[in-house]
C-alpha cells in the first residue's frame, strides 16, 4: 500500500465521487477532483477541469496523477452505451500517455454470459477499454448502491414513500446484493495504490442478498416504520415499468429504464477476496438504509 500519492478521481461532484475525495484526503493522499468546470467547484481536493467526451481536456487533467479513480457513466443519455465507450478510450489513452500507474474503476455485478443488459454489457466494455490502455486496472463491480443521492435509492424511497400499495413486475423476485456506500467509498480507498489490487476483478457486495421486493419492505419499514402492501403481476415489461416508476418518482426516465432493464439480472457476490485486500464485515441493507434516511435521503 502507498501512501501519499496524487489521485485523481473523475466524476468527483457525484454521488460516490463527492465521498471519495474527502475519504482518499483522510488517508493521506493529495486529491485532484475532476470536473468540467472547475471554476465553480467548492469542494474537498484540488479541482482540475476535464471532461471526457473532450480528450484534449484530459492531458492536463492527468498529467501529475499516481492513480486515477474513474466514475463516469451515462445512464441518462439515450445512446449511454457508444458515449460511455468513447469516453473510456479517451481517458485510457490520456492516462497511458501521463505514466499512470493504475485505475480504478467501479464497475457492475453480473455474470460473465451473454444475459447481460445493456447497462451492465457498457460496463464490461468500459473495463475492456480501460484495460486495453495498457495502464494497470482496478476494477470493483457493485450491484445496487444505496446512499441519499444515489439514483438506485431515489427510486426505491420514492416509491415507498408515494405510494401506500405497489404493484411490482416479475422482476422484483429477482436477488441482488445491495451495497452501503459507506463501503463502496472504503473499498474504493483501500485498493488505491495497493499493488495487490492490480490487474484485478474484485466483487463487492453489502451483509444481504435479497430480492427487490424484500429490499421494497424492508426500506419501508426503516423510513415509514410499516410494511407496505406489495403484489406482484406476471407481466410487466421495462418499458412498461420505466413508465411506472417515472408516474411516482421524480428520477430521470431514461436513466430508469436503463436500470430497470438491469433488475432481471441476477447480481449477487460470488468472489469474497475484496475481504482479504481491504479487511472488514460490510453493512447489512437495514443499516444502509438507515444511514441514507440519517443522511438526508429519507
């Protein structure tokens, strides 16, 4: 493990970027925090302007960096798959070019076949391209992250807040393994610079396993202190479903049919050695809910 070196980390202004600066500072690292527009950035870490749909952005952005954390996706872009490929060829490139020593990616649970989704397929191609540049990888691939702003938690408090009963798709009996993002941010920390983690797939993953509509009741019962009446109906397509969730929440419909299109997917752990590398038991769900409502996302 290295301490003190510079980290650059992309995407710093979102959800799991904003965590990470600070926590990376903590340990000691001197933090660039990536945005395209500097100017007007007012957090933790030394802000760099770069953007990485604009490669002659990124040379300077990289240019002093040791690792380079990478949190970019698209979700909300109807062609998010050709974008985020691009994206990730641009920065693999700039990265190579600068001496990078490694990059760290979070990337998604899911198998290795060709049951993919589109979301989950553009994450395995980011890692491919990332890879490809030569520069050491890291990746960390997480199914659901739940944190207040999180947009896999904002559809979830919503709907149980908004509505007194639910009528769930097929696909709410599907297991996922849902992560705190306390444990995102402490995972991502702890294989920053830790040569044991190069060139490495690590799965991460929270205390549970459970389907979307055990994951329904039990936030229900952390936020509202009640179960909410749930029943689930043989059919329901994404489409179907992304208008459903866009009629009681306020997140972006098509980044919620991009995620939807993931739900029928099967995500869980299967791979435990991001407990040896970076020690400690994660948080169970209720626990990560709680900390999200605590947080402002209740």
């Amino acid at each position: 493990m290295h301490e003190g070196l510079t980290v650059l980390v992309t995407g710093a202004t979102g959800f799991v970027g904003s965590r990470l600066v600070p926590a990376l500072q903590d340990t000691g690292h001197r933090v660039m925090a990536m945005t395209r527009r500097p100017g007007s950035y007012d957090g933790p870490g030394e802000p760099v302007g770069g953007d990485v749909h604009d490669p002659g952005t990124l040379a300077e952005a990289v240019a002093d960096a040791d690792v380079a954390v990478y949190l970019v996706h698209s979700l909300g872009d109807a062609d998010f798959e050709r974008r985020d490929a691009a994206a990730a060829r641009n920065f693999g490139l700039a990265a190579a070019a600068a001496g990078v020593r490694q990059i760290v990616y979070l990337g998604g649970l899911g198998g290795e076949g060709g049951q993919l989704s589109p979301h989950l397929r553009s994450r395995r191609e980011v890692e491919q391209l990332l890879a490809q540049s030569g520069v050491p990888l890291t990746v960390l691939r997480a199914a659901i992250v739940v944190g207040a702003g999180g947009i896999s938690w904002e559809i979830t408090r919503q709907l149980v807040k908004n509505l007194p009963a639910m009528v769930v798709p097929r696909w709410a009996s599907t297991r996922t393994q849902p992560i705190a993002i306390d444990d995102v941010v402490r995972y991502l920390v702890g294989v920053v610079g830790n040569d044991a983690a190069l060139g490495r797939v690590l799965e991460i993953g929270g205390a549970d396993r459970l389907t979307y509509l055990e994951m329904l009741q039990q936030a229900a019962e952390v936020i509202e202190g009640r179960r909410v009446p749930i029943a689930p109906v043989p059919v329901l397509t994404p489409r179907l479903s992304s208008y459903w969730i866009s009629l009681v929440t306020d997140v972006d419909p098509t980044t919620g049919r991009n995620l939807i299109d993931s739900m029928s997917t099967e995500v869980v752990q299967e791979d435990l050695a991001i407990r040896e590398l970076v020690p400690g038991e994660p948080l169970t769900y209720r626990e990560a809910v709680r900390r999200a409502v605590e947080a402002g996302g209740g």
